[in-house]
C-alpha cells in the first residue's frame, strides 16, 4: 500500500476521544515529548488493556518511536509510560525503569532468532531470562497458539519466513510479558508467508490476556487485525479509538484511498444448503456470502465482514432484478469529496452501522445524493475477515 500523503498541520481534525473505547483498569498509557532532528513526537494515549491496538500512518509518522518510548529504549523522551499499576517512566518524578526490567516482548520485522539454538532453544533463552516471581505460564505457552510445536527440534535456516515469525512471537510470549509490541512483523514478508502467519495473529486478541501494539501502514491488516486504532501522522495523533468507529470517518484517512471500507460486526445464522452461502446477521439486516471454509462456522458465530466503499453502489428505489444479493435500505449521513471526480458517500444501516460508498461526483448530482436521503446500497462484495 502507499504511505498517505502528509496532513498539514492546520488541516488536521481534532483528535477522538477515547470515551467509551474499551479501556480498562489495566489499560496502557503514553504520554511522550520527543524531538530529534526535523522529527518532533508528541502523543498522549491511554489503550485498552486487552486485544490488539494498531498503531497505523505513514512512514516517518512516529509509529515505531512510540514502541521505542514504551520499550524503555528513548531515554531522552519526556513523559509517562505507565501498564496497568505499573510506572515505567514518569519524567516528573524522576522515574525511569531501564528496558531490561520492562515486562515486554518486542517483535521486530525480521524474526532475529538465534541460528545456533534450536526453535526450543530459542524459546527457553526468553523464559530462562525471566525471573521465576514474573513467570506467569511456562515456556510452551505459545506453542498451540502459534502451531509450531512440530518445529521444536529444527533451527532458524530450516523455518519458513512465515515460520520465524511465529517463533519470534513464541518467544516474545515466553517472557511472560505485560506488553507486546510487534513493529511491522509482516513487512518483510511476501504474499504467500503473510497469509501463513495472518490467521494465526487473528487468534491473539482472544487468546492473549495482556495488550498487544501493532505498527502497521497496511489497512488490511488495520482491518483484520486490530480492535482498537490510533492514527499518527508527522509525530501527532490524528485520532484514536474503536477500528470500526475510525473506519468510516470521513474526516480520516483511513476513510480515503483504494483500501477505503468499513467493518461490520455479524453473527452467523447457517448455511443455504441449496445455494452454499453462509447468512450473517447484523443490526442492518442480513448478508449472504460464499461459504468458502471446509467446515462452515456454528451457529451465532460473531464474526468482523469488510466491505470495501468501491463496492457498494447506491440506488433511489430497491433493485428487483440484478445479479448482487446484498441490497440493504440505508440512511446517507454525509457526502465529500474524495479525489477528482469522485466523492465519498457515508451511510447507516439500522440502528448504528457505518458503510461507505465511493461513486463518482456525475451519479451523485443526477441521484441528488445529501445527507438525510433514503437509498438502497448494492453490495457487490463482502469478506470475512475474522
């Protein structure tokens, strides 16, 4: 994907709350000054204490200095890092905790593993490293979750790339951390080895009891991956909170561009055996797509669908007779512009379900599309993320 274009300074929208976001007693808090060179970081965020954060923008935005000051590993930065009741840093007072009594687990784009230690060797040297009062699980901890227990005996040059990253996540966990920070971990990965580890990262926000930072600047993994969602660009916070929420805002990035789309939480609802499609239920209605897995999912399933905005188009009056089987009545919110000739149409479904739809600026004026008008959305594509 492209890295975004900038956003000036003075254009920039005020940064979301996270009232009402899932943050919890044993949430995680930075609050960070750093500036070095051109490059000046200034954030302050309190994420959940559970499930998968993305830390999404361009290059050069600050992403991975906010690992950095979290790991303990920006001695110069000014402000407070804080897990749970625990104070990692807090400038004021003079505290600063050095980055080997950090309880954190640190992935790194490539796996970096020791090539003279095997896959269990590997996993043992972060377990052996963790005083005996701080282990919370045994070293074996993320063998089921990561399905590498079959890989124990061999080494690093004998492991796909896919492979060696999920035994550099293994080892993370074995630290028993508080915190785990992975910096891009698919980066250095192509299509086939993303899509070997992808599924096995979806199962960390259920599986893994502690917080999770992700530096991406990929929104399919933003979109698959996170449950929550801070925005940086040029050292600041453009916003943060919910992914589904910030998917859809139109005053955002990550409601702009070819990957535009939006998330919907579903239930499953069985399969149409004459037509092998599998029905998901959610507050807007109902969606039917290919069953595509060997064996479909139970019954009131939750799953996360992405409809990308390129795939839906609108209409004035219900289509009877067409090929796309999703059409849904829904409400538009508000209508901007998105590049030449085109515009970004938001909508509701229901109660409080966000789509997009991108159509070009022509068939917005000859359908009179503004906020407030009742239309029927035309999914021509819906896919089951997670």
């Amino acid at each position: 994907m492209r890295d975004r274009p900038a956003v000036p300074k003075g254009d920039r929208p005020a940064v979301h709350s996270t009232e009402g976001s899932p943050v919890t007693a044993a949430a995680l808090r930075l609050q960070a000054r750093l500036a070095r060179g051109g490059f000046a970081l200034d954030v302050d965020m309190t994420l959940p204490g559970h499930g998968i954060t993305a830390l999404f923008g361009p290059s050069g935005s600050g992403k991975t200095t906010c690992l950095r000051v979290l790991a303990g590993l920006e001695r110069s930065a000014v402000g407070r890092v804080q897990v749970g009741e625990q104070i990692w840093q807090d400038s004021e007072r003079g505290a600063f905790v050095p980055t080997h009594r950090r309880a954190i687990g640190y992935v790194f784009q490539e796996a970096s593993l020791f090539d003279h230690l095997t896959v269990e060797g590997n996993l043992r040297f972060g377990f052996d490293r963790t005083p005996a009062a701080e282990r919370r699980h045994d070293w074996r901890h993320g063998l089921e979750l990561l399905g590498i227990g079959h890989l124990l005996q061999r080494r690093p040059q004998e492991l796909s790339g896919g492979e060696r990253q999920r035994v550099a996540i293994a080892r993370a966990l074995a630290a028993s951390p508080r915190v785990l920070l992975m910096d891009e971990p698919l980066a250095a990965l192509d299509a086939a080895r993303k899509a070997e580890i992808l599924p096995w990262l979806e199962q960390l926000h259920e599986a893994l009891d502690l917080p999770v930072v992700y530096v991406t600047h990929s929104v399919d993994e933003v979109a698959r991956l996170a449950d929550h969602v801070v925005l940086l660009d040029q050292g600041q916070m453009l916003a943060q909170g919910p992914v589904i929420e910030l998917m859809t805002r139109a005053d955002l990035p990550l409601a702009h561009g070819d990957s535009a789309g939006a998330l919907i939480e579903a239930i499953t609802c069985g399969l149409h055996s004459a037509s092998a499609l599998c029905e998901l239920r959610f507050d807007g209605g109902t969606l039917l797509l290919p069953q595509t897995r060997a064996t479909p999912l139970p019954e009131r399933t939750p799953v996360r669908v992405r409809v990308q905005a390129r795939d839906v188009s609108l209409s004035l009056i219900k289509p009877e007779q067409t090929s796309v089987l999703n059409v849904l009545p829904a409400m538009v919110t508000e209508v901007s512009e998105d590049g030449p000739g085109q515009v970004l149409v938001g909508l509701r479904l229901g109660q409080g379900t966000r789509l997009l739809s991108r159509i070009s600026r022509l068939s917005c004026e000859r359908l009179g599309i503004a906020p407030g008008l009742p239309v029927y959305v035309q999914i021509k594509g819906v896919a089951m993320v997670r």
